[in-house]
C-alpha cells in the first residue's frame, strides 16, 4: 500500500494536506494570472518559456537528477513525459492571450477529465462525459444572443492544452519509474528545449531583459516549483480519491483568481459552464479506484 492510501491518517494530518493541496492550486493560478502580465512584453510564447526555463534550473538544482543510470526506455518515456509538459503549457499560455484564466483551465480540464472517465469504465461516466461536453458547448458558442468572451481560436488552444495535460499524467505514470522528483526535474528541462525556441523566436532579446527577471522567477516558482513542492507533501497524506476530487476545484481557483488579479468578470453562461465542467469532473473522480491519481501540471 502506497502512504497516500493509508487510511489511518490522523485528522489534523489530514486537514492540514488538504490546506496544503489548496494553497498549491491557488499558487499555480497566481502564477499563470502574473504570467498574463508578460504578455505585452515578450508575449505568450515568451512568458511560457521563461516559466519552463527557470522551473528547470530550481528543478534541476534542487533534485541533481543526472545521478543514477537511465536505460533507454527510461530516456524514451522521460522525453515523451517532457514533451508533453512542454506543449501542454505553450498551448495553455497561448489561450490565456485571448481567453479568461477560468475559461482556459475549464476547458484544459477536459484532458484529466477524459482519463479519469477512462479509466473508471463505469456506465454512469456516460453522464459526466454528456456534462462536461454541455460545459464546453456553453463555452464555444452563443446562449440566448450574448457572445462570450473566449474566442474559438484561444478556446481551441485550451482543448490541444487539455489533451496534452491527458498525454502528460499517462505518460508521467511511466516516467515516474525512476522516481518522483527526477522525472519531474528531466521533465521540466526538456519542456523547457521544446517552448524556449517559440519564446526566442517571438521574443528574441526581449526575452533575457533584466528588468523582466523577478516577474518571470516569481511565475516560475508560483506555476511549477512551489505548487509541486506542496503537491508531493499531500499526496503522501490523503487518499488518492480525496486528492482526485479536490484536483475538481482547479477552475473554480482559476475563475476567482482571474477576477481579483485581472478583472475578468464571467458573464452567468460561462459560470453555468464551468459548474458543468467542475461538477463532471467530481463526479467521475469520486467514481476511481483509490490507486488512481491524476497529479497536477
């Protein structure tokens, strides 16, 4: 039995875990909120690569994952875990350009959604799938004459996020093998060669202004290193079923920090959406076995 199926965790343990798990989704969404405030500077591709880039290097720094041998099929599901990452996040940040921040992480959250609904196979996941796809049909289109913000390029490049995210707690399960820490570290460095050309290349010497670099630390360590230190700290003391379910609370966290830090009001059709999608998700997270888990990005 792995320690985050153990069910003799003591309360206060328990409680505090979940007040941990919390804290790292509000830091993720603190994150991406500053991260929008790149923008007008270096751009979308700009500020995922400086994210990914830094997250590397504090990653990399602190779990010196070079120690130990890989064998090929190590090498393999580590570039294709990191792959992932790398496109999931360019993708995420490039519909935060015309997308709300919990318009964005609602529509992503389709890809865990999907795996989750996939691996429960339970008939009553035809009813969430139905839910969530009613979320996202109240996302992409016009409900009773008013048009939503999120445009169907941005909203598009929410989904491809969505599906990378999907590809990424696949392929993470395997790249984990070599243990937690170092796959995340390897990870994050080759997610950093994959975006860090589309920020140079959009960017170009923008990109390494001094000026830009406490903005872009405080991205980094809000979206990747802290979120992660206060993920593994939770997973070792809930069930995995508790840490699934508290995983549907992400675009809700995303929506409020989207309105305190940039002003972005939804309109009640995208709140309905939302609830749709953050409901599908609860319901077949609730429906897996304990052993399933679908970790954050």
């Amino acid at each position: 039995m792995r320690p985050q199926d153990a069910p003799s965790a003591a309360p206060l343990s328990v409680l505090l875990a979940v007040g941990v798990l919390v804290a790292g989704m509000v830091s993720i969404q603190t994150g991406a909120a500053l991260a929008k405030q790149l923008f007008p500077v270096v751009g979308a591709q700009g500020a995922v690569a400086l994210r990914v880039a830094i997250a590397a290097m504090v990653l990399l720094a602190l779990q010196r994952p070079w120690r130990g041998p890989l064998d090929r099929r190590h090498i393999r599901a580590v570039l294709l875990y990191g792959a992932a990452l790398g496109a999931m996040n360019l993708l995420f940040y490039m519909s935060l350009k015309t997308v709300p921040l919990g318009v964005a992480v609602a529509i992503e959250f389709t890809g865990p959604l999907t795996v989750a609904v996939i691996a429960s196979r339970r008939a009553l996941d035809l009813a969430w799938v139905a839910l969530a796809a009613a979320g996202l049909v109240l996302l992409a289109a016009p409900l009773g004459g008013a048009a939503i913000a999120a445009d169907p390029l941005g909203a598009l490049f929410a989904l491809g996020a969505g599906i990378f995210w999907g590809l990424y707690i696949v392929l993470g399960k395997r790249a984990g093998e070599i243990g937690v820490g170092r796959a995340a570290a390897l990870g994050m460095a080759v997610a950093a060669l994959v975006a860090t050309p589309f920020g140079i290349a959009h960017a170009g010497a923008a990109l390494f202004a001094p000026a830009l670099l406490p903005l872009a630390v405080a991205v980094a360590l809000l979206s990747s290193a802290i979120p992660y230190s206060l993920e593994m700290f939770a997973l070792v003391r809930l069930p995995s079923r508790t840490f699934g379910v508290l995983m549907s609370l992400e675009p809700v966290i995303a929506t409020l920090s989207g309105l305190l830090m940039l002003g972005e009001r939804l309109s009640p059709v995208q709140t309905a959406a939302i609830g749709c999608i953050v409901v599908a998700s609860f319901g077949s997270v609730t429906a897996l076995r304990a052993r399933e888990v679908v970790p954050l990005p």
